[in-house]
C-alpha cells in the first residue's frame, strides 16, 4: 500500500511565481546599477578663481563678482563695434538662456571699453537679443579690463593699435560656480561644447558642492 507523500514532503511551501519574477529583476538590476554608478560624470575641474574687478554694468550700475556669490554664472568677451563675431556670439547664448536653470547667469564684458558705454551695450544686448535683468554687460577701466579681467580668465586677446579694427580675441566663455570659482571653459563656435556648457551649468546649479 502507497504509504503517500511525508509530513515533511508536505510542509515544505513551493516558491510562488511572483516571487520569481521578483527575485529575476533584482538579479537583472544589479549589473545596470553597477554601470550607472561606474559611469557617474567625473566633477568638473576648477580652474582658478576669479579675478577681483569693479566694472558698470549697461544700466551704470556698479559690478563686482561678490553680487553673484551663490549663482552659477557664464561669462564671455564681446565689443560692440565687432562685425561679426561677437553679434553672432551673443545670439547663441541668447538662444541657449531659456535652457539654463533660473538661477544661472551671464556676464559679458566688453574689451573695448572706452567706446562702450553703458547706453551702447544696453543697445547692442537689445539688436541681439540678449536683454535680461540676468544678463550683465560689463564696461569700466581699460586697464582693470586688460590687466586683470582678462588675463583672470584665460582669455586670449590682442589689440595692435587704437584703430577698432586691430582688436581680436578669443571667443570661449567661462562657467564660474557659485564659491567664484572658474569651472570650465567652452568654444562658443562648437554646438557640442555649447551643449556641454549647459549640462555643466545645470549640474553646478543643481548641486553647488560639485
């Protein structure tokens, strides 16, 4: 006679098939959250600090770095008698602000600064594009400009003679963190640099420990 199953056989639960369908997407999840944390973007550098100036701004008021204490900030260099360059340089930041976070702001500082007066870079934001009470154009001392702002940021510049038309310049801008510090630096010509600038920019603004 067939005895029939143990107590034993009998009291040992099969395991329910949503406890495999668990158990298979924790198994499956464990190797992308590896790649996910193994390719976690590396901090962005810091370049230097940045240089201590007092400029006005377009509407004659005075400027310093210590107003954007706390804010991510980008800044280029620009003149308004630039043909073409710096016309198309400010247009592209312009079209790229509506994707940078609220918080972030532009700082762009004229290396022509004794024709650039308040009036006319508040003209030549407004022919461009670029009027904004998160937009600064900066003009002020010559000297200060030259011998400090420039050199502060790296940035390549070069005028042979009073005539306007010797005057060049690189057309890189900056990214500075909310501590004043200077966090990268990107070819305004390259659409994908441009791209990083943003990403970068919204990281800072995110996180200002990055």
């Amino acid at each position: 006679m067939d005895p029939g199953p143990s107590p034993r056989a009998l009291a040992r639960p099969s395991l329910q098939p949503w406890l495999w369908t668990l158990f298979l997407a924790l198994v499956m999840a464990v190797p992308v959250l590896r790649m996910e944390v193994g390719t976690a973007p590396a901090p962005l550098p810091v370049l230097g600090p940045v240089p201590a100036f007092a400029l006005i701004d377009q509407t004659g008021a005075r400027f310093e770095p210590a107003q954007l204490v706390g804010r991510v900030w980008v800044v280029d260099f620009v003149f308004t008698r630039c043909p073409d360059v710096c016309p198309r340089m400010t247009e592209r930041l312009a079209r790229l602000q509506p994707e940078l976070e609220t918080g972030v702001e532009l700082v762009s500082v004229s290396v022509d600064p004794a024709f650039d007066t308040p009036e006319r870079l508040a003209a030549f934001a407004r022919a461009h594009g670029a009027e904004s009470p998160r937009w600064h154009f900066l003009t002020g001392d010559r000297q200060q400009i030259e011998g400090r702002v420039l050199p502060g940021f790296a940035a390549a510049f070069a005028r042979g003679s009073e005539d306007v038309a010797s005057i060049t310049h690189g057309v890189h801008v900056a990214l500075v963190d909310g501590r004043g510090r200077i966090r990268g630096e990107y070819d305004s010509e390259d659409p994908e640099a441009l791209a990083r600038l943003v990403a970068d920019a919204r990281r800072l603004a995110a996180d200002p420990g990055v």
